[in-house]
C-alpha cells in the first residue's frame, strides 16, 4: 500500500465512570466537586478511536500515530501509565483545566492550533481521529470544530469501521439511526473519524510498549503548554444533579407465574 | 428581536421530512410564538418541493400565513454527506439571517452542524432537552452522559440549538386548516468538491432488526443470561430463543449492557444478535422509551445513566442488592429471568392466538 496516514487522535480525560459526581460552583464556573481527586480515565470513546488508530497504522507501514490530549498535567501523567502500555504513540498533551463545562469552541481552538504545530505532520495525509461525543460535555461538535478549523472537508461521525483500499480511499461505516450504519467511500485523506465503539476489544497491557512510549511522554507532560479557555458567552444558570432517586418496590416473594402475570399486565398497560 | 430558522431534512426516501424535523418545527413555532420572533424553516433535500405542503400553517401559533420555507435542491442533497450538507446548512443560514437555529439532533445534523456554526461565527449546543426561560432565552442540556443536568445561556447569535428527538410532539398541519400558500425559497449552493460518495445502508449481520426507536418497552440484557445457570451450565441459545421470542410478541426494542456486547470480542458465549449498536449507557445509547425492563443486568451507573429517559423501569434479577433495587427501578423482581421470562412468553404467546 503506496499510502501512508498520519494519524492524530484527540482524546481528553474524564472520571472514572463508576465515580459518583457532585456539581459544584467555583469562580471560573462550574466543576465536578474534588475532580482532581476523583480517578481518571481516556474518554471511553476517544479511547476506541486510539485503539482503531493503532491497529490502522500498523496495518499501513509508514504511517505515524500522535495522542493529542487535553487536561491537566497531573492527571494527563497519572492516566497515561495506563493508556501507555495499550499502544505505540507520541503523546501531544495540552496542559488546561479539565472539565465538561469548558466550552467547546475555545476547546477546539487549543486543540487545532497544537496540531497545526505538530513538527512533521503532513496535513495531506491527516486523519484526525477522535470519540464521537466525550462523556464529559457529550456534544459531539469539538472535533468537528477541530476538522473545520483545519480546513477537513471530509467528516464522519459514529464511526464503527473503516476500510482502507490500496489507493489511499477507504470505507466508512456510520451510526445512523434505526440501529443501521450508513456507508460512504472517501476518497482519501485528510479527513475528520469520530468514533464509535468500533470493534476491536481494548489491547492488553504490553509492558515494553509501555516503557518505550514513557520515553517520549514524560518529556512532552514536560513541555506541555497551557491553555486558557475562553468561556464565548456560555453562561450557567443552573447546573444540578436530576432527582432520579425513585421508591422502589422489592418483590421477593412472587412466583415467576405471578411475576410474568404482572408484567404482561404492565407491558399491556396503554398500548 | 429573535428571528428563527428550523433546519429540517427528507428522510430516507426523500419524499417526506424526519419525524426529528417535525419535532423541531413544533418547537420552533412554539418558542416563535413565546419570544414573538419571526420563523422561517429551512429544508435540505433533493427535491424539497414534494416537502414544503406539509408545512402549511407552521407559522407561529395565532398566525395565518405559512412560515416562509427556503430550501437547497439537487440530487447532491439526496446524500447525508459532510460536505455537502454542511455547503446547504451554511446558505440557509446565510440566507435566513437567523438569531436562532433549531435542527433536529439527528446523525445527518449533527455530523454537520457544528461546522456551519463555525462557519457563520455562531455558537452551538447539542442534545437539547428544553426551550425555556422566563427571563430571556435558555435551553436545558445534560453532560456527563446524562448525570448532571445543565440550563445555560448564550450571548452569541446566531445560537444553534440542536434538540433531541423525543422531546416535542411532530408537527402535523391541521388538515381543516386553511391552506395558506406555501412561500417556498430556492437557495443556491456552490458545491465544494464532492470526494465522499454514500453507496448505501448495512444493518448489522443478525438475522433481524432488534434496535426499534419507536418501541413502547426497551427490554435489556445484561450478561447474566450468559453465565452459569444452577445447573452448573451455560444456556446462551435457550436465553437467545427466549428474548428474541419475547421481542417479536411484545415489539420491544433490545438494549444491552456493555459487558455483555464485549463478551462477544473475547470470544465468550454470547447473544448472536447482540451488537455495540444495542449498547445502552455510559458508551451506548440513551433511548427514550415509555418503559424499560432490565433481566439478569446489575444497574450499575454507567449502565443505568443509559436509562435516562425511560419513563417506568422494571427489572428482573437474582441479587436482592443489585443497583436497580437502590431507587434506580420502580419494582424489581428477585427471581430467575430464565422462568419469568418462558411464562411471560407463554402468556403474550396466548394472548395473541
């Protein structure tokens, strides 16, 4: 295959998602009570597109594979002793406080100017990878901001496959809706994948992948340069937990005939 | 003074707009006639014209003429495409002027419309769940994946607001209505270079379709069905007949949690029609159904964060301290899935004959 890929994948930090999380208000607005506190992890969907990336670029002799990663330098650190030993890659981390509430333009803004100034990123053969929505703001628009402000004319969204041919074209596999995926041929790069969850399972920890990746990230956590984001009018007027807690009734002492009784009863109910 | 514009799209077949679309001029018309604020809708499709004559009468409530309708034509459009749908958003939008765009958060808008906010210097917010606010206009929307609940403001104009299907009934005309003429806009869209092509739709490889949006009942499974019954065996094809059974009786849409979907990629025994696209939570699908019934799946949060917008919750499960059974379900019934579900079966297999 003539064509090689350069490949960047964006990928921020979220809490653990067995965390239980408390909004609170802070002078910068709001946040996740104790948030740096809280364990963190790759954004579950970025994740899959790291793990896609990965397996692309090996699949595409050449071709070069950078995390673009945006978040605090602390949690950016602790969180990549874990992603490190997944796959090879060269960690490009922008040091920002991390949260949901950050808006996403000025998000996308720090996103795309870093990777315009990637030393060695050939533009023509980007593929800028990314989850389809985070689950912290879960918008879904940042990195198409990102593919925009880097002139992407080609996007795609929901991601759950890609086939690449041997002129550089590939197929694309989309999440629409009715549970079907939409297929498109592109013919080539540069173009915007939000992904999905894809189908490849999370890579086992490899140690030596790990530590040769721990090379290069440390340095770059060093070198990190911070970003300010500019909140662009977004104004909260109120940020609060749902009122989700509902009486439940335990039933203990029914027989499956009388429990399948009265759930055909209730699935009946108003139909 | 607000003015709004309602981006709407054609469906599939190109001969009808998307029920999203029809939610999305309801809630147009209603926040136009709230803030007395002038309404255009705007329509992407092939051949629009077949469109606009339901849309008749969707000017704000009290008023008699139609809401003027601006729409791109062209086989170009007949594909849900980036560059091309984004090309017709951001000249509606050039055209119409607009303070406040709605759209319906549909896959073909939402892989575009962030892009044509950049274009025009707009600001937007997705999954919206309400128009609201007494004092001036704000809109609700949840982050962390349905955890924490937001109402947030903006100054910027135009403000694209992109809403999430479910929240608003459909626009239908009033077929008693006077028909006031359709004003319909043709706009004109260079094109950039096309170098995606869409060739078609796959469903996934099972033998039928078990995601329905549509459904009154999501019933879930969760990766009990898939471990050791008290005989000491797995009964994955028994648990397979059982559910697929009961969602062709009962019309359900299935959900599935995480850890069951991933089973299959690890080469366990799994639920042959399972797919990632049945995934309900954290990194699944947040589905709005009147009713859920959850069987042999713990409730755990990242899962249950997926069960949002269902309205009743049921579940179905052999540990008496599962999440579900922690104020996440109205009634939870500690039995064996396995038999419950055989006689639900039997008893909607009677019922039909």
């Amino acid at each position: 295959m003539a064509t090689t890929f350069h490949i960047a994948v964006c990928a921020g930090i979220v809490p653990d998602p067995l965390q239980t999380l408390e909004p609170t208000t802070t002078p910068g607005g709001p946040a996740i009570k104790n948030e740096m506190l809280l364990p963190a992890v790759l954004d579950p969907w970025a994740a899959s597109a790291l793990y896609e990336a990965a397996d692309l670029a090996s699949r595409v002799p050449g071709s070069k594979l950078w995390l673009v990663s945006l978040g605090p330098k602390a949690r950016l650190q602790q969180v990549m002793m874990t992603v490190a030993q997944k796959v090879a890659f060269e960690l490009v981390p922008i040091d920002s406080p991390q949260g949901g509430f950050a808006d996403a333009a000025a998000t996308a803004e720090a996103i795309a100017s870093t990777i315009e100034a990637i030393p060695n990123l050939d533009r023509a053969k980007l593929l800028l990878f990314g989850g389809w929505e985070s689950a912290s703001r879960g918008a879904g628009v940042t990195l198409q901001f990102v593919g925009e402000r880097l002139r992407i004319a080609d996007q795609f969204f929901g991601v759950d496959q890609i086939i690449v041919h041997d002129d550089g074209s590939f197929e694309v596999l989309e999440r629409v809706e009715g549970g079907k995926h939409q297929v498109s041929v592109c013919a080539g790069a540069p173009a915007v994948l939000g992904w999905a969850t894809g189908n490849l399972a999370e890579p086992r920890n490899n140690p030596q992948i790990g530590m040769a990746n721990m090379r290069t990230v440390m340095p770059a956590l060093q070198r990190a340069k911070a970003a300010a984001l500019d909140a662009n009018g977004l104004r909260y007027v109120a940020v609060s937990l749902p009122r989700q807690q509902r009486e439940t009734r335990v039933v203990q002492d029914m027989t499956p005939d009388q429990i399948a009784a009265e759930l055909v009863a209730w699935i009946g109910k108003d139909r | 003074m607000e003015s709004i514009l309602v981006l709407t799209h054609a469906d599939e077949s190109g001969s009808a707009l998307t029920k999203a679309s029809l939610e999305a001029v309801t809630a147009g018309r209603d926040l136009a006639a709230r803030l007395n604020a002038e309404l255009r809708i705007g329509i992407v499709a092939a051949k629009p014209q077949l469109l606009s004559k339901g849309l008749l009468c969707a000017a704000p409530k009290g008023l008699q003429c139609a809401a003027p309708v601006l729409a791109v034509a062209g086989e170009a459009f007949a594909q849900a495409r980036f560059a091309s749908d984004a090309a017709a958003c951001t000249e509606l939008c050039r055209a119409a002027q607009p303070t406040l765009v709605l759209a319906p958060h549909s896959s073909r808008f939402a892989r575009v419309m962030a892009a044509v906010a950049h274009r025009v210097g707009g600001a937007i917010d997705t999954h919206i769940a309400a128009l609201g606010g007494a004092e001036g206009f704000e809109t609700t929307r949840w982050f962390y994946r349905q955890r924490i609940e937001a109402v947030i403001r903006r100054d910027k104009r135009p403000w694209f607001l992109l809403l999430e299907p479910g929240t608003n009934p459909a626009f239908a005309a009033d077929p008693h209505a006077p028909a006031a003429p359709s004003d319909q806009i043709a706009i004109a869209v260079e094109l950039p270079e096309l170098r995606t092509q869409v060739t078609g739709f796959r469903a996934p490889k099972v033998d039928e379709q078990t995601i329905r949006p549509d459904a009154q009942l999501l019933f879930v499974a969760g990766a009990g069905w898939t471990k050791k019954q008290p005989d000491g065996q797995v009964h994955t094809g028994e648990a397979a007949e059982l559910i697929l059974k009961f969602l062709r009786a009962s019309g359900a849409s299935l959900g599935s949690s995480k850890s069951l979907v991933d089973q299959g990629g690890e080469g366990n025994s799994v639920l042959p029609f399972l797919t990632h696209l049945n995934q309900v939570g954290q990194t699944g699908a947040t589905p709005r159904h009147a009713k859920g019934l959850s069987t042999c799946c713990h409730g755990e949060e990242p899962h249950v964060v997926g069960w949002r917008f269902i309205g009743e919750r049921r579940a179905v499960n052999l540990d008496p301290n599962c999440g579900w059974t922690r104020g996440k379900a109205d009634v939870v019934y500690i039995a064996d899935a396995f038999a419950v579900m055989q006689r639900v079966n039997a008893l909607l297999g009677s019922s039909d004959t």
